[in-house]
C-alpha cells in the first residue's frame, strides 16, 4: 500500500492518475470497492479508525491523505483532536505502507521507498 | 530557465531565490508583489528591500497582476517573482469586492507563462500553505487553491523546483550544480 500525502491542491489526485488510476478507481469511502481511498482525513472526523476500518484501509493500493499537522493549533477544541488523530493515523499507515509520498508543487518527493 | 522556489513562512525561500537569481544573470528585475496599505506590509517591504541591497535588482511592481513586468517587452536577464502567494492575494481579495478564484487562476496563470516572453530566466517564490487544518473558510479555501494550483502548473512547466526548510534548499526537480 502506498500511502499518498500533501497540501491542498498540492497535486496528489493527479498524480495518482499518473500512477494508471482513473477517477472511478478512487472514492472516499472505505466500503467502496475501489483500490484508492481518498481523503482519509475527511473519514477520521467522526472518531478513530476501529480494528475493522483498519483491515479495509490496508486492503488498498493507495491510501491519499491531506497533510493537516504544519499550520497554527487549531482554536477549537475538535479540530485539534482530529488533528492529532490525522496525525497519528498517518505515523501508523506509514509503518505498514510500502511506499509514503509527500506531493509539493505535483512533484512525488518519497519520505519511504 | 524556470526555477520555482517554495517552503514555509520565513524559511529562508527570499535569500535563496536571491541568490539563484544573482547565479543566473547580471540584469536582474525584482517584481515586488507587496501592497505597502499598512506598516506591517512596509516594514516587510523595508526588509525585503535590505535583503538584496548591492544586488544590482531593478524593481517593478506587480501588487495584482504580471503585466507591468511584461509591457515593455523583452528585458532578457532574469525575473525573480516574490511572490505567488502575495500576487494571489492581492488578485482574489482587491480593495472594491472580490475576484472569482477561476478567473484569478486562468488569468495570472496565462500571466505566468508571459513572463518567459520578457525574460531569459525566471524564478518564481511560492509558499507551502496548504498542509495545515485552516482551509475551511470559503476566501481561504479559495486562495489555498489558486496558489496550490499555480504552483503545480508552474512545477510542470520549471526546470528546478526547490524546496526550502530552515534556509536549507532541497532539491526536488532538476539539478542545481551549485547547491
């Protein structure tokens, strides 16, 4: 599994169709039978990710995330929660992914390979 | 050649730029991006101009728009932007209303490109923005996108694109023979 990661509009959805993956391959859902998840950060929101989530997210090809840790403390208390769960979420994917991508300017810069 | 520099707030990105700017050529055209309506923005700008005091720059203002860069011609030397994230703002958030980020985007892209028709070498200063929880805001969210989007285009389109972090430059597309 590769585990995609970047700012907004950083390139990442488009560089993972460079990779061969069309737009009906990808989906922000777990259930959905696709090989690319989508902003996994949206899907941590409600809460962490439960031993059953776990075993579908690393069933993907590519896992594409928002980077979410490098601006101010957010000032409500939810967003930093979620922050941190965004945060640890992506530590712990990353030990289990083949390959971690981090998209600056749409440029692949590997953090593992 | 294209160079497009990015990195966090105050990394380090102006006096890098500078200097990969100065190793390109001897006529070296700064256009400034700063809007000088408040004292933080004029002591930034006093900064800024300190920074790269004795480097031959001649300026052109550019707050909202490349075209002033781009009126006279052919300059040949180098451009350096600074920077896309500054230019974006003024673009999208003019004094009177509000810009549609689509319009802003196709403009000061088409802008960027008619950059390389004035000038031999062009390097361009970015800002990482984008990696942080705030862009809920609609005028954030579209900024984030205008300036995340030029960046990509303008990526595709540079020879060396540079990220750099604690004044340190890394190299992420091309080669720098120097760094």
């Amino acid at each position: 599994m590769m585990l995609v990661t970047g700012g907004i509009a950083s390139g990442k959805r488009t560089y993972v169709r460079a990779l061969g993956y069309a737009n009906e391959q990808m989906d922000g859902c777990l259930d959905a039978p696709c090989p690319v998840l989508l902003d996994l950060d949206e899907l941590l929101r409600a809460g962490d990710l439960d031993e059953r989530d776990w075993e579908r997210l690393l069933c993907k090809e590519v896992v594409v995330c928002h980077e979410v840790g490098m601006g101010v403390v957010p000032m409500d208390a939810a967003d930093r929660a979620w922050r941190e769960r965004v945060g640890a979420t992506c530590a712990r994917l990353a030990r289990e992914a083949s390959e971690v991508v981090r998209v600056v300017c749409g440029i692949p810069v590997f953090l593992k390979r | 050649m294209i160079a497009l520099v990015t990195g966090g707030a105050s990394s380090g990105k102006s006096a890098f730029a500078e200097k990969l700017a100065c190793s390109l050529a001897d006529t070296r055209t700064y256009l400034a991006t700063m809007r000088d309506d408040c004292d933080e923005a004029r002591s930034r700008i006093v900064r800024h101009q300190r920074l790269r005091q004795g480097l031959g720059f001649g300026t052109v203002e550019c707050p909202d728009s490349l075209r002033p860069a781009c009126a006279k011609g052919w300059h040949g030397g180098v451009a350096l932007l600074e920077d896309l994230g500054n230019l974006c703002s003024n673009a999208l958030f003019p004094p009177c209303g509000r810009a549609s980020a689509d319009d802003v985007l196709a403009r000061l892209d088409a802008e960027l490109s008619m950059l390389q028709t004035a000038f031999e070498h062009v390097v361009v200063v970015t800002v990482e923005a984008g990696c942080a929880a705030d862009g809920t805001h609609a005028s954030t969210a579209d900024w984030l996108r205008v300036v995340g989007a030029l960046g990509c285009a303008l990526a595709e389109r540079s020879d060396v694109v540079v990220e750099v972090a604690c004044g340190i430059p890394c190299v992420i597309k091309g080669r720098l023979s120097w760094t």
